[in-house]
C-alpha cells in the first residue's frame, strides 16, 4: 500500500514516520502529474507547494486551525491529503471536485476562493473571531508573490499587522505569477533572497579596509555609514516588520524537515508573523519547471512530452483580440495596453514584444489598472485595458469614479465574458453586462464574430470619444473567414440577419447570435427573425421600435445574468414605448452560480447551446 493510500484525513498524515516525507512528496507529485494530465488543471503551482502542504498538515490541524489558501490553484496536494483523493480524478469536471478551494466541498477548505489576494484579509478575520471567542486556534494564510502584488493584500496587511494578533501569513515566493512577477515589491523580494551576496560584499570591504591602516578607518567609518543605509533597504523582511509582522526566512520551501522545524518554531508566538519561502513552480516536473507560464493551467497533456493536446482548428476570440492590438499598435502609434498579470491570457504577448514601451502589466491589480489606464486615455494616448470579465468585477468602483463619470475615452476589453468551464463560479464572466448597464455614459458591445470583434475594437479607439466595454467568450470564432480591412460599425445599430413575417423575433447577443441564427434556420423560411444586437448600450432604438410593433412575440438571448441583463432592458424599453407583444421572453443565466465543467456542457445545460434555443424558439412559436 502507498503511503498515499494510508491518508484520508491530517491525523494520519501525523502517523506517518517523517523520515518517508520525501516518498509521501514523490508520490503526490506522481499523482498529481498522472491525474491532471487527463483532467487539465493548475498543474505548476500545486507542484510548488507539494512539500509545504505536508508540512503544515504535519505541524497544524484542520479544521481547528484554519488553512486558508490565497486563489486555492496551488491546493491540490492539500485536497488529496485532505480526503479527496479518490474524487481527484473528477477535479474540474462536472459533479466532481472545484479546482479551488470551496467550504462546500470540505470542512477543510476555510475559505472559499478563485480571485487572489483575499487570504490576508480572511486570515485577519478568522484570527480576530477566534480572540473574541476565547480560542487559541492557529490561523495561517498561504499567498504566492503574485497574489501579493494585489492591494487587497496590502489591505490585509496594514489592518493585521496592527491588530498585534495571532496569525502566520507564509509568503510562497517562487517569482512568478503567471508569467514572471512584477512590479517593485518583486524586486524586494528578489533583494532578500540575494542578500547573501550583500553580506559577502560587506565583510569584502571590511578585509579590504582592515588592510589600509590609517587610510582604511577613514574608510571604514564611510562603510559603517553605508551599511547602516543599506541595511534598510536589504536586512531581509524589513517591509513586513514595519508594517507589524515578525519575518521568518526565508527558507527551502522544498525542504520538509526545515519547514517543519521553523513552523513549530513559530507556532506559539502570539504575534502576526510572515514565513518566506522560496520555491520552485513546477518543482519535479521538467517541462514545468522549463515553463512555468504554459504549466500554471492547461488542458489535457502528454507526461512524457509535456505536449498540450491539440487545440481547436479554429482561433479563439482571444487570438484575434491579440493579432488586431498589433495591426491597431501599428496603425495608431499612441496605442497602449494595459493587463493586470494576464499578458498570456488575454493574448497580448504580441503586443508587448512588438511594443514593449507602450505594454503595461501592473501586476494583479485590477482597480489600479482601470484608473492607470484611464489618466493615459485622459492624456490623450488611446487604451486598452484587457482584463477578464470576472477579474474586471475588482475594478467596478473604478469604471465609475475614473472613467464613465470623467467620460475618459478608455477601452476595456473584456474576455472571458460568459461561461468559462473548468474554473467555475469564481470566474464565469457572467455579471458584466448587469454591472455595466447601470452606469451612465458607457458604451456596451458584445460581437458575434471575430470580424466583428476586430471592427468593434478599431471604432473604439478611432472613436476615442467615448468609454467603451467590448465583451467576449471563451470560445473560438464561428467565421470562416477574417476580414483584413477594419470598418467602423455605427455606434448603437443593430443588424437584421433574417428577416421573417412577424411571427418570432429573436433579439441575441454576441455569443448567442450564432446558436440563435442556427436553431432559427430549422424552422419554416418566414417565421423567425433574427437580429445580431452588437450593442447592448445604446441599443437600436429606432429598429427596436419598429421590430416591436411588427412581432408578435419576441425573445432575447445573452450568455450573461439574466438580472440587470440585456433582456431587461428590452423589455423595459417595450413597457416605455408602451408596447406589449404577445409573449417577451428573457434567456439567459437564471439567478444562481454556475458550478464548474465544460463550457459545452454548461452551455448545453442552461439550454443556452443551439440544441436548446431551438427547443425554446418551438415552445414559444407553438403557445
Ligand atoms: C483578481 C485576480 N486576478 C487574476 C487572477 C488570475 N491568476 C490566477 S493565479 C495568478 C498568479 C498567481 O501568482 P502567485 O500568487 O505567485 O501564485 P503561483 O501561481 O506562482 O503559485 C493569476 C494572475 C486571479 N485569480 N484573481
């Protein structure tokens, strides 16, 4: 039996002789790497933290203490040893087990998460229940280095260190966030774990001036003074001691014995204390460690190649995003872009090689990136700022306060809106249009080819008059082919692309049109109209009217909330015009999360695929 098989729970983690750690760590890599090359997964970052993870379950005990991990994609290890490892292979999967930690799932998961940067601040607040209750649990948060470049962190950090309380904040620093970190607090960082070269420097000048007689005192007293500065800036940790923690490290994060022994060290110390640690992502498996970036997430791959099953035939809207920014960098020389650590994500690595001076990547900092963006576009340069619709809902009070209320002329290019599949109900991009709707002066587009993605991008910035959120899926394009030319598409209009008799109107947007205009071809040539609304602000008013008086019963079509959505602004335009069809009917995402899985398959069962409009379109056309 595998020492693997011997654990469903921390306590008989406990049982097992420490001397087999580096066999229980073997295995779980093994594991890990065999399961998530058929399931797809976080696979680097949970190979980082593999020796960490038995090391806190040996020194802590959940769900006493309260583990709380920062994003949760690095938490495999920690499921596994936790009593999921025979559901490990549904990891993603529908019915099966989240990629992220979720207090659903598992008495062990404290905190439910996805977005980065919240494990400080729900640290804090677990630690403060516990002193007001009397308690004296542990409370340990683990944050990558990425995860620390969010100013939610640094809330976090502010308000613990002040707190005086009990909690350990371990620091997973292995320089990367999805692609290599950023920013300044990287590069402190970086500076500690060099600082032995600072003290090889330091006793260097001390030999050096020891020799010089009367001269080298002269000189020692300016080496002292120097050092004294020095010190500041790289005695390792002082940015987490001013700010109230006790630093510990850093330290081989990939050493079990050293983790455990600092761990126990520190354990008892009734202060907020900060554990650095340096790791490898990847660790154990070298195509990951080669690549890090292309291993934080992917799909299905090949262990012994490291090779990423073949893709779709055809590209993604993401592509053609990133292919148009560097047409679009060419032909407007002001052209910037800004991602808060998503270069590969949102397909800007293009850009940033071709335009390295006019690429932003401000760490993930969603809300700095919005405002950021903003005062470059109020300068006068045009600006993408490319960020996920999910990660977008961190910049909500931006969008209103910089950008929609001062009328800057800001772009912001939003992928992933809609059902993302594996990662879930922490990043389906599903609010957007909700949130974005009711804010004045915006404009809302939503394309339904990648042509249309790449005309709606270049009327933005050649518009450069107004702000602009441009929405798009997880998906490929349906176009057979991409038009070179980029054409300006008149703001607010609309495109009838069936006409029928006034039976049906089906009103749909971005992603749907195609499943729409699909299911509409199944019935008789006349019944059904279908209408592309590439505009979910302003709509087409004057068609909308006209579309309305003309139709019996209408039905819109989103792959966004049906709260707030486009369908309810349809009808609120109806009962202001005062008119009132048949049958208005509202699909899209009812008012619930949507768990994990394929994006097919969820598509399929929101009934939002064309199988299921084509049911709906029949019940409709037959009531
Ligand atoms: C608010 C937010 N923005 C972006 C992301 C996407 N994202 C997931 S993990 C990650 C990098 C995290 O780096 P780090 O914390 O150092 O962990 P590592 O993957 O290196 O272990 C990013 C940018 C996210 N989850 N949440």
């Amino acid at each position: 039996m595998s020492l693997l098989e011997q654990i469903s729970s921390p306590a008989e983690l406990k049982n097992i002789d420490t001397e087999k750690f580096s066999q229980l760590a073997q295995e779980l890599r093994d594991f890990i790497i065999s399961s998530v090359s058929s399931t797809g997964g976080h696979l680097a970052p949970s190979l980082g933290v593999i020796e960490l993870t038995i090391a806190l379950l040996y020194v802590y005990s959940p769900p006493e203490d309260k583990i709380i991990w920062d994003v949760g994609h690095q938490s495999y290890a920690y499921k596994i040893l936790t009593g999921r490892r025979e559901k490990f292979h549904t990891l993603r999967q529908l019915g099966g087990i989240s990629g992220f930690n979720n207090r659903s799932e598992s008495q062990y998961d404290a905190w439910g998460v996805g977005h980065a940067s919240t494990s400080i601040s729900a640290a804090l607040g677990f630690a403060m229940n516990r002193d007001l209750a009397g308690q004296n649990h542990n409370v340990v948060a683990i944050i990558g280095d990425g995860a620390l470049t969010g100013g939610l962190a640094f809330e976090g950090l502010n308000n613990a260190g002040a707190s005086g309380t009990e909690m350990l904040v371990i620091l997973n620093d292995n320089t990367m966030s999805i692609s290599k970190n950023v920013g300044a607090v990287a590069k402190y960082l970086t500076d500690i774990v060099a600082s032995p070269f600072y003290q090889k420097v330091k006793s260097e000048i001390w030999d050096i001036t020891g020799k010089a007689g009367e001269l080298g005192k002269y000189f020692r007293t300016i080496a002292r003074k120097m050092e004294d500065s020095l010190k500041n800036l790289i005695v390792p940790g002082m940015l987490f001691e001013q700010f109230g923690f006790e630093y510990y490290g850093p330290i081989d994060g990939h050493d079990t014995g050293e983790l455990i022994r600092v761990l126990r060290e520190i354990k008892d110390i009734k202060k907020p204390k900060l554990l650095h640690i340096i790791t490898k992502k990847g660790k154990g498996f070298q195509p990951a460690e080669k690549d890090a970036t292309k291993f934080h997430g992917l799909g299905k791959f090949n262990i012994s190649t490291g090779e990423v099953e073949k893709e779709a035939e055809k590209p993604t809207y993401t592509k053609i995003f990133g292919a148009a920014m560097v047409e679009l960098g060419e032909k407007f020389k002001d052209l910037c872009t800004t991602t808060a650590a998503m270069e590969v994500g949102t397909g800007l690595c293009e850009f940033h090689k071709k335009f390295p001076e006019r690429f932003f990547d401000v760490g993930i900092a969603e809300n700095h990136a919005v405002v950021f963006s903003a005062a470059l576009a109020a300068e006068g340069r045009r600006t993408v700022a490319a960020i996920y619709s999910t990660f977008m809902q961190r910049a909500y009070d931006a969008i209103i306060h910089d950008v929609a209320l001062q009328k800057i002329p800001l772009v912001l290019a939003m992928d992933r809106a809609g059902i993302v599949g594996e990662d879930g109900p922490t990043h389906h991009g599903i609010f957007d249009i909700s949130y974005l709707r009711a804010i004045p002066n915006i404009i809302i587009a939503a394309p339904s080819s990648g042509t249309q993605l790449r005309n709606l991008i270049f009327t933005a910035l050649d518009d450069f008059s107004n702000t602009w959120a441009i929405r798009y899926p997880r998906s490929t394009i349906p176009d057979e082919d991409i038009e070179e030319n980029f054409e300006r598409i008149e703001i607010g209009s609309w495109e009838i692309l069936k006409r029928g008799s006034g039976e049906l109107l089906v009103l749909a947007v971005g992603s749907m049109v195609h499943p729409a205009l699909e299911a509409a071809q199944n019935f008789s040539e006349n019944s059904i109209t279908v209408v592309d609304c590439r505009f979910v602000k302003p709509i087409d008013e004057e068609m909308l009217f006209e579309l309305l008086k003309s139709h019996e019963k209408v039905i819109t079509i989103e792959e966004g909330s049906l709260l707030g959505g486009f369908g309810e602004g349809v009808a609120a335009f109806a009962q202001e015009k005062n008119i009132f069809p048949k049958i208005l009917k509202n699909i899209g995402i009812p008012d619930e999360f949507i768990t994990f899985g394929k994006r097919d398959e969820l598509l399929k069962m929101l009934s939002l695929d064309t199988d299921g409009i084509f049911k709906q379109l029949k019940s409709i056309l037959q009531s």
